[in-house]
C-alpha cells in the first residue's frame, strides 16, 4: 500500500512540471529564414511587453495502478480559466476538476482564487463539504505567470524549430523546448522550497528535495514541451506539456500527464475585482486551526 506523501509527491510534481524532449535544435526555417537561436530570442524579447493575458488550462492526470492485483484506471480532468494584470499585480483563476475511478465519477469541485492588494483570497467548493473563503498575505510572484514561466525556461534552454501552423487563425511557429537538465532540477527545486513557503500546512504531503529530485531523475518518461509562437507579435498562443512517470516502489503506478494552455488576449483591459463575499474570507492560520466537521446526518425519515 503506497502511503499518502507518495501520492502526493507525484500529483506535486506534475503540477510544477515544465517538459522537455530531446533533440537539436533546427538549422533555419525554410519558409521564414530565421534560426532557432533567433526565434527564441524575439520570444523572450516580447513577452516583457505583456501588461494583461487571459487563457485556459486544460490538465489531464491519467492513472494505472494495481489494487489488489488488478490494473484500475484513474482519472482526473481539470480546467483553469485566468485572467492576470501584471500592472495591476492582480490576477483570477477558476479552477474546475473531475476524479474517476474505473470509469465512475467518484469527486469533483471548483476552486476559485485572487490575487488583490497583496493579498492571497481562495474559495474551495466540494461536495459534502463547507466552502470557506480564505485569504493570506503574500508577495506579487510573477514567476508563477505564464509568460514568466515561460521566459524562465527558454533562459535555460534550447529550441527545436519544427516548422508552422496555424492555431486559431493566427499563423505560428511550432517549437519545441529542450531545457539544461541540471538547471531543470534547480528549477524544481527553488519552486519546491517556495511552496514550503507560501504554504506551511502542506509541508507533511510535500517531498523533500531528496524525495522530488529521485522523482524527477528516476520515474520520468516521455517528456515534451511544445509552444505555438505568434509569427507577428512573437507571443505564445498555445503550449503543450506531455510526461510519463512510473513509480515502482511497492506496487507499480504510472502516472500520465497531458496538459494544454491557450492563450487568448493579450494587452487589453481586464477587471479584477473580489467578489462581495470575499470580504468575509477567514485567516488561512484561523481556518486550519479549526476542528474538521463531519457533514450533517441527513434527517430521520418518521
């Protein structure tokens, strides 16, 4: 029986993942003349121009594990819409999720979130359970955006221009990203110790850097990062994630992550307001503090 930490490592590293796939990098795009050195270099040029973007999350976590000496499917579906203003420093996602087990839904909820004059407010809605607003203060990080990511990881790779296509009627280049491994796990490893940080309560279900750095080294397959370039302005319009882990201490599981983020507005003006609500959010300290209640019988039928 795998215990609960393991699981959680593996669902924390796919939520930090940024693939890779092997290869080297193209000599000149034949249509276009430009190199990959130099594509990569007009993308990390314009993404600082980036003022507002909104986009969508789509993340399938996909399970095989063996119960009992049976292979049993898991599944689980998530869709994040967002909106973030870097000059603002605020941003919103809501977040939609899924869980089933041999082809039965088994859970599913929706969370919501904002960033608001430095200050963390989330709402966690889930059947048979209580949603609490909650907030705690905490800084501005742009590396947590997705245009930051990306700059990030582009400073720590290489590019494999793969030629072009159009995405939803814009014309772009299709790259894909081949980072520097050893940067890749100081990577995680910084993102892990910021998550340690921002929260505290979650330290017993997170590995520890010797933990996630075997995860990384040792379970992972079948890595790709592809990104959908702009060919006018040089801003991503879709990117694609794709891994396979295996963990085969105790009974075998292997873990397969596909996900696809569209980007679908760049630069115009966005409204990012809490909604009334969330004025009564509790402290996230006073939330935890607080003794978990079971749901309410139903009532007794005469």
């Amino acid at each position: 029986m795998k215990t609960k930490a393991r699981k959680v490592g593996l669902l924390f590293l796919s939520l930090f993942l940024v693939a890779a796939t092997a290869g080297c990098p193209a000599p000149v795009d034949e249509l276009d003349r430009l190199t990959s050195a130099e594509l990569e270099e007009r993308i990390i040029d314009a993404l600082p121009a980036v003022e507002t973007v909104q986009f969508e999350q789509k993340t399938v976590h996909k399970f095989m594990d063996k119960v009992a000496g049976e292979v049993v499917d898991r599944r689980t579906t998530s869709t994040t819409i967002g909106v973030i203003d870097m000059v603002r420093k605020r941003s919103t996602a809501t977040s939609t999720w899924v869980s089933s087990w041999r082809e039965a839904v088994v859970s599913e909820g929706e969370a919501r979130g904002y960033f608001v004059d430095g200050v963390y407010y989330s709402k966690r809605s889930e059947p048979e359970m209580p949603a609490q607003w909650i907030k705690w203060e905490g800084p501005w990080n742009p590396m947590t955006l997705p245009t930051e990511m990306i700059i990030r990881w582009l400073n720590m790779s290489e590019l494999e221009l793969l030629g072009t296509e159009k995405v939803r009627g814009f014309n772009c280049f299709v790259v894909s990203v081949v980072p520097d491994m050893e940067m890749f796990f100081q990577e995680q490893m910084r993102k892990l110790q910021e998550t340690r940080h921002a929260f505290p309560e979650a330290v017993e279900e997170l590995p520890s850097p010797q933990e996630l750095e075997a995860m990384i080294r040792d379970k992972l397959r079948d890595l790709t990062f592809k990104l959908w370039v702009c060919k006018d302005t040089f801003l991503p319009v879709r990117e694609h994630q794709k891994w396979t882990g295996v963990d085969t201490f105790g009974d075998l599981e292997v873990i397969g992550v596909m996900d696809t983020t569209t980007y679908f507005v760049y630069n115009q003006p966005v409204t990012i307001d809490l909604p009334p609500e969330a004025a009564y959010a509790v402290c996230r300290e006073e939330f935890f503090d607080q003794p978990v209640m079971p749901p309410e019988p139903p009532p007794a039928i005469p």
